[in-house]
C-alpha cells in the first residue's frame, strides 16, 4: 500500500538526480529550531493586511505556524497612507516592531512598535534617500551579529526593481544607512525575503516578469547571490508572491506566499536544505483573507507538560464517555468505563516517554513496547522499525487543547496536523479553524484505566 506523505514528495535519490539536473547543489540548510522544553512553548504571531483593507494590520497568533487565531483586527491604521506588507520582529528592548509599505509609490517606509503585539504606536516614516518611484515590501532581517537591517524592493521608473538593504545605525531603529544594492539579484525582482543559515544567507524573490518565486545563495548579505533555482522549481506554481519565511519546531522551513490570482493563501515546507518542498497546501481559514505577512517564531513560557514514563489514558473532551485505545492495533474513542472487561481498559492505557523524534515531545507506547503512530495519516500501534520516519510518525507534541486541562498532540513530522477523532476512529488531520475540530482534537490526560 503506498503511503501518503505530506513530507518531501522525492526521495533522496531522485532529489539529488535533480540537483545534477538544474544546476549547482545547494548548500545545506541544517536543523534551525526545535521544538521547545518543558514548561515553555512555541509562539508564531503573523502580521498582515487583508482583501478587505489595505489600510489596517490584523495580528494572528498560531502555535504551530499552521492554525492562527486572531488577536486583533484591525490592530494598527497609519495615521496616513497604507499599511501594506507588515513585516514583524521583537527586538534586543523587548519590543515589537513592524515595517511596511505606505504607499504604492513614493521613496517611504513606515514604522509602528508595541509592547504586547496588540496595541500599536506610529513611530515614523522613513524616507528612502534616493530618487526612487515605487518603495515596496519592507522585510526585517536580524544578522547573526545582532545586526538589524531592512531589504526592500526599490524601482526608479516603475519596473526593474532590485532588493537594497537599509542597515539600523542606532539601537532605537530611528536612523539607517544609505540603501546597499542586493547584488546578483534583479533587475526586476520584489519581495526579496532573506534568511541566514550557518554562514549562508538564503533569498527568496519574486521574478516580476514570470512571476514565480525564484531562489539565490551569498556569503554576503549585500551578495554577490547567485541564483540557484529559477522558474517553477519547487512546484509552488505562480504567479506567486509575498513569501516569508519561518523555522519550523521539527527543524524544517516553512514558506508562506501568496496566490494573489486564484485568491489563495499557501505555505510549503522543507526538510533538505531548500532542494526540495512539500506540495502547497492552502492556510487554514485564512487563505484568500491575510495578504503578504510575515511569521515571527518565538519561545516563551507556558505550554502543556506531560508526566514522562508514567501510565495515563486519554478522555475525549466532547464526548467524556469515550477515551482513545486501540482495537485490533487501529487507534479509536470508545467507551471505556470501570465495567469494561479487563483487556479494553488496558488498550486504552498507554505510558508517556519522550518523543523518539525530539524528547521535548510525547511518544505513548502499550505495554509490549508498541507505539502509537500515523500510517497515512490514520493512528495505529506498531512496533518501532528503528527508522526516522517511525521516530517521527509517533512523535506528537503537547499544545493546550480547547478546555482547561486538555491536550492537543501535534504530529511532529506533519506540522499543523494534530490527533483527532472523527467517526470515532483516531487520525492525525489538518487543523481547521472551527469549534468541532478543537473539540475532537482535545483529550483529557486522566488517570489510567489499568
């Protein structure tokens, strides 16, 4: 039976057959994030403008870079002009701090800060020196030498745009250097989004003219970049734009970008360095609605602790009655109560250990050393095979379920996939922005039934 995967869609053999195919190999981007300790958690908060207004930023919240809830919207109106391409960071003061676009044309940028994400404060206009007609997509990036610097697309007669980088000359963010050309990049290219990844800094950029999102390596933030990938290299299609990215708690990349033609928002992950990505699906509840964001990924204090090598079951937050086992190794809710016969209350026991993928997650094993894990994407009990795609099929991390005291369990290798029932039997699904959904992806950690 062939599995269904949300992962790579090459296998490594074939994905390095296309690197000999399309050019120079990539160089590698290693692992950049994991998931968190006990007792803290991840915080993605995303800052965009919408279909419905150019003019105000709405402010979302996510724990897993897939399902964002709203803080506010709108969160912040410019006393003039538009808000465009909210790009975030949190600075060495503690505060928050975006940059946009204020206008369609003109040679400004905006700025506005805040305390808790929420409640916004207009700092300034900042004006580009130098004769420029259009001053687009603003993005912050903070170098690895504590460095904070701006990339924004710059265009003398309308067209030919080329990223520059504006760099902060004060801790305050009031003052910056004279714009620095991206070299090796354009011209013609928007939205030029830069990460750094060892001593590599990675640009994704809008191609205007065919409008995919194209891909370039420096050793230098100001370049020369070479261009590695061109055209429609990753399969994302196009016309695309608007990307950002973020690192993920499994160590992979996400990439969000915008189908601005068909009216979809859509993201994309990476576990091999940039070569390869997952086929675009589209973000959940927010597709067609957020317009070119940035995802700011934080740690901060709170999340769910589980007790490590300990028994508990499992009791579903909206139908109490029922609690997760298994039948026949396939994972279910049933009812289990203290009249059940010996053997149901032992399969719906299951001892807490640390993920075999990242031990700042959960695997559940029974007690022969089984361990519950997706199967295309349907929960099961198996035997570890000792691979890494079992290590991280049974791996699920703890987020707060939708009442007090219950667990939502993350799949570690599909991000934004959490455990779920539905029809009562137990899947691993994409998360969905409605009441049912959190309710049928909650469990109540309770004592164990044998």
């Amino acid at each position: 039976m062939a599995r269904s995967r949300t992962r790579s869609r090459w296998t490594p053999l074939v994905a390095a057959a296309l690197l000999l195919t399309i050019g120079a190999a990539v160089p590698a981007a290693p692992v950049q994030a994991a998931a968190p300790p006990p007792g803290q958690v991840t915080r993605y908060t995303m800052t965009a403008f919408t279909n419905s207004s150019e003019s105000n930023m709405y402010v979302y919240e996510s724990p897993d870079a897939t399902g964002f809830r709203l803080l506010r919207g709108p969160a912040y109106t410019p006393p003039s002009g538009l808000i465009r391409d909210p790009s975030i960071i949190r600075h060495t003061d503690g505060r928050y701090y975006i940059v946009y676009t204020t206008n369609w044309t003109g040679n400004t940028i905006g700025f506005a800060t805040s305390t808790d994400r929420v409640n916004w404060t207009f700092l300034r206009n900042h004006t580009i020196p130098l004769t420029v007609q259009n001053t687009w997509a603003p993005e912050w990036f903070v170098d690895t030498d504590g460095s904070v610097n701006v990339i924004v697309s710059l265009s003398t007669n309308g067209a030919d745009f080329k990223p520059y980088r504006l760099r902060a000359t004060n801790a305050a963010l009031t003052a910056f250097s004279a714009p620095a050309v991206l070299a090796g990049i354009g011209p013609n290219y928007i939205d030029t989004f830069v990460v750094k990844v060892g001593g590599t800094y990675h640009a994704f950029t809008k191609q205007e003219t065919t409008k995919f999102i194209e891909y370039a390596t420096a050793t230098s933030l100001t370049g020369p970049y070479t261009m590695r990938r061109t055209g429609n290299w990753a399969g994302w299609g196009g016309p695309r734009e608007g990307q950002a990215l973020v690192p993920l708690d499994n160590g992979g990349w996400r990439i969000f970008f915008d189908g601005y033609t068909v009216g979809q928002y859509l993201f994309s992950d990476s576990y091999d360095g940039f070569a390869t990505w997952t086929a675009p699906s589209q973000l959940p509840g927010l597709s067609g609605f957020a317009r070119h964001f940035t995802v700011l990924r934080e740690t901060v204090p709170g999340g769910v602790t589980l007790p490590l090598n300990s028994a508990r079951s499992f009791q579903s937050v909206n139908f109490p009655d029922r609690y997760v086992r298994h039948r026949d190794y396939l994972g279910y809710v049933e009812p289990v109560s203290a009249a059940s016969p010996a053997q149901t209350r032992q399969d719906a026991t299951f001892t807490v250990v640390a993920g075999l993928a990242d031990p700042n997650c959960y695997s559940f094993t029974d007690t022969g050393g089984r361990y519950l894990r997706h199967y295309d994407f349907r929960l099961r009990l198996d035997p570890s095979d000792g691979t890494a795609i079992f290590r991280g099929d049974a791996t699920f991390c703890a987020r707060p379920g939708s009442v007090s005291g219950s667990v939502a369990l993350e799949s570690y290798n599909n991000p934004g996939r959490y455990l779920r029932h539905y029809n009562y039997e137990l899947r691993v699904d994409w998360y969905a922005d409605n009441a049912t959904f959190r309710a049928d992806s909650s469990f109540r950690p309770t004592t164990p039934w044998a």
